[in-house]
C-alpha cells in the first residue's frame, strides 16, 4: 500500500497514486478528495476514466499510466465531472515512482479551471472582435456607398432595412463584447447561491413591463438554487431578448419553467417561445464553439456564449424545437445549498 510522506498531505496541490498494472487509485490526498468530491475510499473502487466529463476514455487514462510507469512522463489537460455533477478542468501529471521496491505513477493534479474559462472567453471576444464586428461594419458601407451611388433606386428601403438591422447586431455585439471583457480580468470571478426564482422574476419583470403584449408565464414547479455569477444571468436575458426582437409580440407566448430533473436532480431553467423557429444552422453552431466560418457569418454568437456560460457553471445547454409549443432553451445546471440563514 502507498504510504506518502506527511508532507504530501500538508501540501496545496492534489496527488494521487495509482498502481501501473491496473490503473486504479491507490491513494489520494485531502486536495483530490476536494477536488473531485469522492473520499479517498470511494476513489479506490472507481476507474480513472468514469471520472471524466467527455472524451476522455479509461482506456485513454490507462495508456497515460502505463506510459508514465514506462519512465515517460505525462503532461495534460482534463475535464472531469466532480460527485456533484460540477464541470471542472485539471492539469494533470504524471511521473513514475517507488517505494519499498513497489513502483506507482504518481499524479499531480491542479484545478485550472478559471484559467481556462478565461482563456476560452479571450478566444471567443478575439473572434467576435475580427469578424462579426467587422462583417457588420462591411455591410453598413456597402449599403451606404449603393445609396449614395443611386439615390434614386427603388432599393433604397430594402438597403436601409439592412443598414438597420446591421446596426442593431453591431449594439447587440457590443454589449457582449463588454461582458466578456469583464470576465477577462484577473481577479476571480464571484460565484455565489442563487435563488432561480429570484433570478427569473428580476428579469422578466423587465421584459413584461417592456413588452407588455407579448403572454407571459411563469411556473416555479421546484425551488432550486445554483452556484453562479453574472454569466447566468446575462445568458437567460440573451434568450429571452432574441424571442422578442425577433417576432410581433402580440402572437408571442413566452413561458418559463424552474423546476428539477427526476434523475439526476439538476436544476432546470427552461424558456419556451411560440415565435419563429430558431435557425438549424445556430444550433449547429454550439458542436463547433469556435468556428471561424459560423463566426464569419454572423451565426450563432449568441449560443455560441451560452454554452459557454452554462459549461463553466457545470452544466449544459440545449436547445430545440417542440412542434407542440415551439422553441425551447434549457439551462441544465447542478444545485446548491442555499445559503445559512442568520
């Protein structure tokens, strides 16, 4: 059995052991137990690979411990699905050691998730910086240079309906741009238990007051709270701004559902429209977060940071289309405690 030094428990970073045969943990300290939301006996009885939240296979997992059991170390990044269903990225590596003639692989872990959230929100401001605003402004000078050539052309209406809606996009992509720049400082970001009811109400009072034509309902089925920052927020008004700019609100239906999963006891915040379905081709978009093509079109932007928001939440977004009702936007995302009341 690995037996560390005590100094290994005393220390800030995760480590773990496992036996090179088999994979398997034979050891983990304080930090991992933290880290992954398992004690170090439950560990004992799990696969490296049912730790991970996608794409990474045991058998993936096992061929980076034999190799580092080989004397070839092993460097790098994993995303794993902690006891509570949160979404964390790590950076692992691997070394081979031994100890009373008995070899180990032993991992040192470290959770770099708000590394990379801020990583990937740089990479999707950059892209939205060089082609959606720029594809924006190409389509305002366009239509201005046709204006001012044939001033008298009957196109004139359709050329400044397009000036129009670009303008509209260039705001609606400024207020995005002025989030992700928020999000990209240094400091940490503020998470914090949020009521969902709270949440929801503080926002679609907004909205019913602004729209008062459109129906609007609202079933609180479960109280559930989750740990968020801001992002949450912004992604639900981001929905439910896209439904009612983009169809007359006097056939509009707006309806909102908090409520939990039967399952695996997520909270669900769910946005149901009757408007015009949401285009394929920006639910296409959320398999492909940073593609340069949907970029270049202007597609997608909006879910593009949705998804992004829920995934850095530890959850997941999804979208589709019910003909029994319409759209759907759900925000599936873990619970927390609420808060101690004094």
């Amino acid at each position: 059995m690995f037996s560390p030094p005590q100094f290994i428990e005393d220390m800030d970073i995760g480590i773990v052991a496992h036996d090179p045969e088999t994979g398997a943990f034979v050891y983990a300290n304080s930090v991992i137990e933290d880290l992954y939301g398992y004690s170090s006996d439950t560990l004992r009885t799990m696969s490296v690979g049912t730790l991970s939240a996608e794409g990474f296979t045991n058998s993936e997992a096992f061929e980076r411990i034999r190799a580092a059991s080989e004397g070839d170390s092993q460097e790098f990044t994993w995303q794993i699905q902690r006891a509570s269903d949160e979404i964390l990225w790590i950076r692992v590596r691997l070394v081979r050691t031994t100890q009373d003639d008995t070899p180990y692989v032993v991992g040192h872990v470290q959770n770099i998730t708000e590394f990379k959230v801020r990583e990937r929100r740089l990479k999707l401001l950059q892209r939205i910086t060089r082609h959606n605003l720029r594809n924006q402004v190409q389509v305002i000078h366009g239509m201005t240079e046709e204006l001012l050539t044939d001033i008298d052309s009957p196109q004139h209406r359709d050329d400044i309906e397009l000036i129009g809606e670009a303008t509209d996009n260039l705001l609606n992509l400024t207020e995005t741009v002025d989030w992700l720049k928020s999000f990209t400082k240094e400091e940490k970001t503020v998470r914090r238990p949020v009521r969902l009811e709270r949440l929801v109400s503080d926002v679609i009072d907004a909205y019913r007051r602004e729209y008062p034509k459109v129906g609007w309902v609202v079933h609180y089925e479960d109280d559930c709270w989750v740990t968020t920052d801001d992002g949450l927020r912004f992604a639900f008004k981001e929905v439910v701004q896209n439904t009612v700019e983009h169809n007359p609100p006097d056939s509009l239906q707006v309806r909102v559902t908090v409520r939990e999963t039967s399952q695996d006891g997520l909270a669900v915040l769910r946005v149901e429209d009757t408007g015009q379905p949401i285009p394929q081709i920006e639910v296409d978009a959320l398999e492909g977060m940073y593609s340069s093509d949907q970029l270049n079109h202007g597609i997608g932007t909006g879910f593009w940071v949705m998804n992004h928001i829920v995934q850095t939440l530890g959850g997941r977004l999804s979208i589709e289309y019910d003909e029994s009702f319409g759209n759907r936007v759900e925000f599936f995302l873990p619970q927390a405690e609420p808060p101690a009341t004094t």
